[in-house]
C-alpha cells in the first residue's frame, strides 16, 4: 500500500494523522509525499463547521473520482457516517476513539511532533458536534505521555505539540493530576526542544490558573496561550454553555499577561450564534480591542446537526458575514502593534520550512518568525526582526 494522508482541522487530527501512519506502516504502507502517488488515500476528516464538511466531502469526491482507495477518518466517521456512506472505494472507516488504540505517532520528517494529551472534554457547548464525535474526557496516561516525548526527543525532535480539545482539562476525569503536573513532569525530561500548549478553556483553567502559570515559568514551554473566549457578551456565552463569564476571561489574560511581560496570546470569536444582538456582538468588538490578542481566529456560527444550537433560530447569513468582516478589520488593525517588534533580537528555534521558502522560526513566546537563510529545521539561532507583515514577521540571523 502506498499511501497519502490528507488532514482537516484541528492540530488534534494532526496527532491522530501520525497514529493512523504509524498503523500503516507497521501493515508494510509506505507514506507518499502526493495523493497522485498514492494507491490509498487516508482521509482524517473534520466536521465543525458546515464549510469544513463541504470541503472535506468535496475531497472525497475528488479521490473516488481519481479511483483512489479510501481510509475515512476522525469525527465525521463518528457523527456523520450517513454522509460517508455514500461513497465506494471505501477500505476502512476509523473513529476518534479507534484511532486512540493505536500505536504511537509516527514522526516522518521534520523536528515537529504532535501528541494528544486527552480525548473529549467535559464541557457542554451548545454548538459543538465534536462532543458528540469525542465523547467525554479521558485523560492519556502520564507514563505513557512522558515515554512518547522522551522518544520524540531522542529522535531530534524541537517542537512538541501538546494537543486534545481542551488541554486544561487533563486529569480532570482522573482527579489525581492537572495539567501542570503534566507540564512540570515533561520539563524534567532531557533534551533540547520546547512545548507548545494546545488550546484550553477558560472554564478549566480557571481553576489552575496559578499552578498553571508557575508551569509556564519553564525554559521548556513556550509562553503561548490559546484561550478561546468565542464573544464578548455573558448572555452570548450563556446561550453557547462556556461556563464563564467575560470577566473570568479577562483575569485569566490578565493573570498570564503580569507573569510574563513577553507572550503570545491566541483566542477565538464566533460570530452570529443565535440570538446574538447588535449590542452583543459590539461587546465582542470593545473585548477584543481592549485584550488585542496576537493571533485570532473568527469564525461565523453555523448550525451543527443534532446539536442544541442547531434548533435555535439562525441570524440571516448576511448579518454573520457582515459581523465577520467587521472584526476582522478591527483585529487586522490590532496587529498594528506588532511594528514596534521591528529592530528586537530574539533567541529562536528553527522548526519547519515556509510554505513559500524560507524556514520558520519560534521565539519563547512563539512567534512565527521567517528568515530567509541561514538555518535549517532543527537549528538555534539568535535572530533580528527587520519587518512586520502582521501575522507574522521577517528576521535575519546576526
């Protein structure tokens, strides 16, 4: 079998990409840079909203069209399979918690290696299908957490991935160990690589949030925070079942913010979500210019089936799109502050070459830093910014 892995969503699905690799591997696969290559074609699909599953079908057609054999995968196998169905060529279906039984992430190339912690959450959103593709939490063994990135780092590894749909909430089903614990148990490990944190809900994270801090203080973790707030109304926030408040959000950013002068903060809005007035949204827009986060994904709300949001009256598609071009615009504004970066020298770590040339670096603070030459992945260099183009920046090595 030669085949090709085409990954949708989340950094989750990435980690159980390389799980489904290293499976195929051990059943004599070879992994093929191009689905044109390929015999077999694995599909790690992604439902969260209604253009990622139309994508993801759209794909799926593709390679039947192509006569590729298929492996589908992840959460549409799971909540969706109606979809999947409908479609021949099919080899194998795989679900979250199947792909969870698998053997251990297959690292092909590259220092990047991505683990998942945990999976499901114990949340409640009212949007979201993914619970009902995840299920509730189950926390990865920590044993078995340590092994895997000691291994990663024995085999060069730089940057470690932590990842699940709600990372704070490790060990919350276990009750005899939070995330950090997980974090101060993975800074003992040798070796010279640094942790990226997934994204963790202000819901539970609150409640460690100055365990979690102190955790942070590692040379081996990169002060990266992805909290995702999803509006800045408390009715809003209500409706979906976040569980907090925007004040709760806040303190949570101030918290991190006081401890470490220099970070990256990473967040979420949804825009649109039913019952969402002008008023409401505008808070979203104050909330986001008062937090000014440095990266920030929106996202317009789109029904999920069987979810309790689904059955909600939906905003006309028209007032999402206008909402959603209005933040954008105020968040393109607040990367403005990124030119006074322009002239400072930072330490990095080569990680991965850019899709456009070039290699990608990371700060402590993960900042995506493009340098043109001079190192490869897997390189320490001291470099400086020389330009700002928003989302990310230029450097050079000195």
């Amino acid at each position: 079998m030669r085949f090709y892995i085409q990954t949708f969503g989340c950094t989750a699905n990435a980690g159980d990409s390389m799980r489904i690799a290293a499976s195929l591997r051990r059943r004599g696969g070879v992994w093929i840079d191009r689905w044109e290559d390929a015999d077999t074609v694995v599909v790690n699909t992604c439902t969260v909203t209604a253009r990622t599953e139309q994508n993801v079908l759209k794909f799926i057609r593709k390679m039947r069209d192509h006569g590729k054999q298929l492996i589908i995968a992840g959460c549409m196998v799971a909540v969706q399979p109606d979809l999947i169905e409908e479609n021949d060529g099919i080899l194998e279906t795989l679900t979250p918690s199947s792909i969870d039984a698998l053997p251990p992430p297959e690292i092909r190339n590259g220092v990047i290696g991505v683990l998942n912690i945990a999976q499901g959450c114990t949340g409640a959103c009212t949007y979201c299908i993914v619970k009902y593709a995840r299920g509730e939490l189950v926390s990865a063994e920590l044993d078995e957490i340590i092994s895997t990135i000691a291994h990663f780092s024995r085999m060069g590894l730089r940057e470690i991935r932590l990842t699940s749909q709600d990372c704070s909430a490790y060990g919350a089903d276990t009750g005899n160990i939070n995330l950090a614990d997980l974090l101060n148990a993975i800074s003992s490990i040798d070796g010279d690589f640094m942790v990226r944190v997934g994204m963790m809900n202000p819901e539970t994270l609150l409640p460690i949030l100055d365990d979690l801090i102190d955790a942070f203080r590692s040379d081996k973790i990169f002060r990266f925070v992805h909290v995702p707030v999803q509006s800045g109304s408390d009715p809003v926030l209500a409706t979906m079942g976040r569980g907090y408040t925007v004040a709760e959000f806040e303190r949570i950013v101030d918290a991190f913010r006081s401890a470490f002068s220099d970070m990256t903060l990473s967040t979420d809005f949804i825009v649109g979500f039913p019952g969402e007035s002008e008023e409401d949204f505008e808070q979203s827009v104050e909330l986001l210019k008062r937090v000014h986060p440095e990266k920030v994904n929106i996202t317009r709300f789109s029904p999920r089936p069987s979810t309790p949001a689904s059955r909600m009256e939906d905003l006309p598609a028209q007032i999402k799109k206008d909402r959603s071009r209005k933040l954008n615009k105020v968040y393109r504004e607040t990367l403005n502050r990124q030119q006074k970066l322009v002239g400072r020298v930072f330490d990095v770590i080569a990680t991965e070459r850019g899709a456009k040339g070039g290699v990608v670096t990371r700060d402590d603070a993960y900042r995506y830093i493009l340098l043109r030459e001079g190192v490869e992945p897997g390189m320490r260099a001291r470099v400086k910014v020389t330009e700002s183009r928003g989302v990310y920046l230029v450097g050079e090595v000195i």
